[in-house]
C-alpha cells in the first residue's frame, strides 16, 4: 500500500517532531494494512513491529497499546478526508453536486479501507458514553456554534478531541452543503436536516460493513466494484431529489 | 427484558436437555442487556454469572467463553428471525408487501437489539474466511440447492453451520419473495438479483450502526423512532419501485 500520507512540511516542527510523524505514519499504515488482511482482533502488536521492521520496544515508544493504533488510524483518516473535502467547496456547482462528490469520496475510502466507518462510529460511541451527545452539543452543531463545543472538549483524551474536531467540521460541511442545494433547488426532499444525516449515516456504516465482506466474486455477478458505488450513489440521490 | 423465548416444547427432549435449553436462554437474555447497556467489550464473564444469578462455574459449564455467548446470541436470533419471516409468506399479498413486511421486522429487531447485525455480519466474515462464499456456494444459493451448500459445511463449528442454515434460508425467502414481485408487477427496478441484496445489507448493517449510536434526543428533531424506521422502509420501497 502506498503511503499517502505527505511527509510533514510544516517548518515550525523540529526535526525530531517530524521523525516522529514520518515513523507513526509508517505504523499506522503497516497495522491498517495487517487488520484488512487478519482483522483488528486477530492482529497483534508483536506482528506490527514485524511487519514494520520495528523491535517491540520501539513500537511501543509510539504507541502504548493496539488500541491508540486503531484510533489513531481513524483520527488520521479523519483529518485527512476533512482536507479533501474543503477543497470539494465549489460556488459554480449545486449543493447537491457537491453532496455527491463527498459521498463519492466517502465511498471510494470505504473501499479501500472498509473499517474506517468502524472506528468512526466507536469514536462516535466514545462521545455518546461521555453524555457530550445532548441537547447542547447538538444544538451547538446545529447552529455552527463550534467554539462553544470545543470548550465543552478540551479536556478529553486525544483521540476524541480529535475526532470531535472532524466530526464537527463534516457536520458543518454536509449541513452548509444541503442547505445550499435547498436554496439552489437540486435538492427536493422532506427529509429534514435529521432525516438527512440519519440516512447518510445508514448508507455510510452500512457501505462500511458491506465492504468489509467483499470477497465473493463480484464479476460473476455481472458486477464491479465502481457499479456498487454507482447504485449507493443513486439510493443517495434517491433520497434527496 | 421479556424472555420472547419460548420454553422448548419439543417432547423427543429429555427433561435434563429442556433444562440446559432454559438455563442457555437465560444466560444469553441476560449478556444481551449487558452488552446492550456496557457493550460486549466491556462485559465480563463474572458480570454476565453475577447478572444472571449463577455461579461462575456454572456459566462456565453452559459457555466456555464470552465469544460463544455472543455467537449463540446471533443464531438463536437468526432462527427466531426464520420462523417469523417464514409465517410471513401469503399468496394474497404481492412480492413488494411482503418484502416490506420482512424489513419492518428486521428494522424493529435491530432498534430493540442493535448489536445483533454486528454479530451476523462477523458470522458472516467467519465463512467468508473459511472460503465457502467461493463460486460453487453462491451458485448453489442462487439456483437454491441449499442440499449442495449443506454438504460442504457439515463439519464446521456449530455457530457457523447454525448460520449458514439461517443464512441460506433467509436468501431463499427474500429471493423467492423478490422473483414474486417481479412476477406480479410489484416490484420495478433495474438492481438484479445481486445489486438488491447489497443494497438491502449496506441498510441493514447501517441501521445496526446507526441505532447503536441512538443515545441523542430523538423528540427535539421531531423525530420518532417509530418514523426512523418509516423513513429506511421508505428508502427501501424506493430503490425497489
């Protein structure tokens, strides 16, 4: 698998910090590669630092247990998709346009990387055992109050400050998104703004797990894996127009 | 929680065998709370024994570990599940009707249980690592020679058989469901056998993952459970019409 992930440039970094990253980096991507083949559960720290040529000891300088592993794959990720969808902000194209070239990219990474929505949905399940899921937060999100949330978070172990952080730009994302498509009007649903992301949380999880269990032969069946992202695109779409 | 189980009626069972049936069925009531209110993670065996009133050597006497309980959870489900889809079938209704009727079962199921997708998707994930979904099984399940299918999974363990048999009879009855509808001009649409399958898992595993996460205050976005459900049968209906 091909590191995807740029070296960090950032100038403000001393040398030590960036080999540092560049070496998380190099885990994160020899453990993903690990859990899609054995899955999480059966992948152990050992094979880890076998597979990145690391010694025990240095793995666990990075990181202390698989766990911070798996959820810092899903912060990375996280952030990463974050970066890609703000460069997917277009005035010339529809809200729902734009919806759909998210969702296309939400879809692909799934594809390659079935259990991101796994990890997603755990950090999601961190906040809800946090009790930070209630009326407030929601509210905040709802009204782009961002700054009143963060200051409800800044004291939550990294993993969910940082997953609270991407949560709360997607949501700002895909809401600023459907809200345009409704006033463009490519967008013609009775769905609701709820109604909406309960849906494209279904589709999203569901894509996630359905991935996860790709291993029949598609081609016999008259299929490819481009044409199954093509038919949740139109279930999408299905929804909003 | 009620125990919808109901006691073993069957008299070719001795009374000891109805004994360890009961016993099972309390035990796997009560780790489904548990997980339900702690996740399956942070469940321990001494909880599940101390939550059920038994001895810790007793559990260990019905389950050797927690994983068996989980699994059993799932078969026992899935063949609960059978028998009520199967009262389903009715020559007066069209495909369509009984396919959403199907649905609506397996929605309020998941709603009451969320964990329970996640548990028949790693079943699943468990014969596709044993490499049975290959050609010859998927062939045998589309042209429903569920006899060929049992020949090969006769000596697996017995939570993979127990799902293998829910499973293929499951494909049975949607399929044969799905052909009627096509039959009788209820059911429209361009999926194929196989693209309807997909779409219906992504949905199905995705209300597990969404439900699981239902810790938010549904009644503020005028939302009701109730109309969660409404709003996938919808989406179902659409893809299907």
């Amino acid at each position: 698998m091909e590191n995807k992930y740029d070296e960090p440039q950032n100038l403000s970094l001393t040398k030590k910090q960036r080999k540092i990253i560049r070496i998380k980096n190099i885990i994160l991507d020899g453990a993903t590669e690990l859990f899609l083949k054995k899955t999480y559960e059966n992948t152990s720290m050992n094979e880890i630092a076998d597979f990145v040529a690391l010694s025990r000891a240095t793995l666990y300088n990075y990181f202390r247990t698989k766990e911070e592993i798996y959820y810092d794959i899903g912060t990375r990720y996280g952030q990463d998709l974050i970066k890609k969808l703000q460069k997917l902000k277009d005035p010339k194209k529809s809200g729902l346009e734009v919806l759909i070239s998210i969702f296309k990219i939400l879809l692909e990474d799934t594809l390659e990387n079935p259990f991101i929505p796994q990890i997603l949905s755990n950090l999601y399940l961190k906040l809800n055992d946090l009790n930070l899921l209630n009326n407030f937060f929601y509210d905040a999100l709802n009204k782009n109050k961002s700054t009143e949330v963060k200051a409800s978070i800044d004291s939550l172990d990294r993993h969910v400050i940082g997953f609270t952080n991407i949560f709360i730009t997607y949501r700002i994302i895909m809401n600023s998104e459907f809200q345009r498509g409704i006033k463009d009007g490519s967008i013609k649903t009775s769905l609701g703004n709820f109604g909406f992301f309960s849906i494209m949380n279904i589709v999203y999880i569901g894509s996630g797990g359905f991935f996860r269990s790709f291993q029949f032969p598609l081609k016999q069946y008259g299929m490819t894996e481009k044409k199954i992202i093509e038919l949740i695109l139109e279930l999408i779409i299905s929804q909003l127009t």
